[in-house]
C-alpha cells in the first residue's frame, strides 16, 4: 500500500525550531519527489520545500527551511527554524513522479503545527 505519514508537530513557540517527518511506505523515495506543503485558513496551500533523491535537487521556499532525506528508513524531513506565529498551519508532504508542485501522485495526512507568540 502507498502510503505517506507525517509526524512532528505540534505546539511550538515563536523563535524555536521544529523537524517533521514524512514516512514513505509502499514505494522508495529514490523513485520521487517529496515535496513538503501547508495550508492555513484562509491561505491558499504553500510550497514549502521539495527533494529528489535520484538526482539531489532540492527547492527551499525559505532561508529557515531545509529538507533532508534519509534513504535507510525511506523517510523525508523539514527543518524549520525561527518559527513565527504565521507558520501555523497543516503541514503536509507528497510525493511526485516528476517535480513538486507540477505533479502530485500521493499526499499524507498532514500534521497540524501550532507557534505560539
């Protein structure tokens, strides 16, 4: 089963850092994309950050943003840092046959991360 399951938020306050963690599972994510996205009310959805193993390209969408695989446990993360209150959001991750944004094959459930001021 293709499945993507993020992990890692939660309540936060502002100036602190938070990791997420997307798991791949059904597929590797050599063979992907992993793009990382959030959505808040009110705001169109985000994009955030994208990696693609085969290759190493990556996008960062902010200075306090970084991506990074890890190919043992088929797993993504997001770091963040400096966290404002206008990072609250849903965050989610999903994986593209091509390139993030342009084509999304499978998305997760998304895990929801709060920054308090």
């Amino acid at each position: 089963e293709v499945q993507l399951v993020e992990s890692g938020g939660g309540l936060v306050q502002a100036g602190e850092s938070l990791i997420l963690s997307c798991k791949a599972s059904g597929f590797t994510i050599d063979a992907y994309a992993i793009g990382w996205y959030r959505q808040a009310p009110g705001k169109e959805r985000e994009e955030l950050a994208c990696i693609r193993t085969s290759d190493g390209n990556t996008y960062l969408s902010d200075p306090r943003i970084g991506i990074f695989d890890d190919i043992g446990k088929n797993m993504v993360h997001l770091h963040m840092n400096l966290l404002r209150p206008e990072d609250t959001a849903v965050y989610y991750c999903a994986a593209s046959s091509s390139w993030c944004a342009k084509r999304i094959d499978y998305w997760g459930q998304g895990t929801q991360v709060t920054v308090s001021s």
